[in-house]
C-alpha cells in the first residue's frame, strides 16, 4: 500500500485524489489518508503530489513509519474524498517544514 506522511499536514494540496482510480483517499481537517485495503499500489499519486508526502510502505523513511498505522486508523475515521480542492491559502508555507504530527487535526 502507498502511505500519506508528514508533509501532507497543514498542506493537503488534494493533487493525489484526482489521479487515483479506486478513490481510496480519505480526508481529515488538515490531512488525508490512503485505506490500504483500497489502494491497489498503482503509484499514480506519488508523482502528483507538490509536498512528495506519498510513499510506498515498503519505501518509508523510518522517521514516517508511523504514518503507516495513521493512514489504517484514521481511514476508517474520516469521509472519502474524490475531487480535488482548494489547498490551504497558506500551504506552501507549510511545505518542508519538519515533524507536523503534533499539528494534526483529528
Ligand atoms: Fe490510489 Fe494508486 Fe495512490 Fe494507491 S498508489 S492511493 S491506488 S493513486
Ligand atoms: Fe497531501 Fe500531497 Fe495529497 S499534500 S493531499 S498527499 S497531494
């Protein structure tokens, strides 16, 4: 399965819902997710993603391997998202900053 990560927080650009062909992106106040028992591993999202938060699970940095579990959990939490939409109007201040787990909004 592919993993949304930390940089998507507070950035959630919407790129990746647009090229996924089984919708599985869900989505919180200020992040989204990917449902692992949906994603067929196609890697389409990765590439669209202006804050490169996509990873394959196999491919994560350690520091985001507990994305992994974030992404399972909260999926089953927050509604489907499959259009894309306005970004945050300050999100590309957000973009690169370091470790935005203690911002994420449940
Ligand atoms: Fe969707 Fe493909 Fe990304 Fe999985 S890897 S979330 S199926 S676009
Ligand atoms: Fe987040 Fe990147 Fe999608 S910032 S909403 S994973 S395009």
């Amino acid at each position: 399965t592919f993993v949304v990560t930390d940089n998507c927080i507070k950035c959630k650009y919407t790129d990746c819902v647009a090229v996924c062909p089984v919708d599985a992106f869900f989505e919180g106040p200020n992040f989204l997710v990917i449902d692992p028992a949906i994603c067929i591993d196609c890697d389409l999202c990765v590439a669209e993603c202006p804050a490169e938060a996509i990873y394959q699970d196999t491919k994560l940095p350690p520091e985001q391997l507990k994305f992994l579990e974030l992404n399972a959990q909260l999926c089953q939490e927050w509604p489907n998202i499959i259009d894309i939409k306005p970004a945050p109007a300050d999100a590309d201040k957000w973009n690169g900053v370091d470790d935005k787990l203690a911002l994420l909004e449940r």
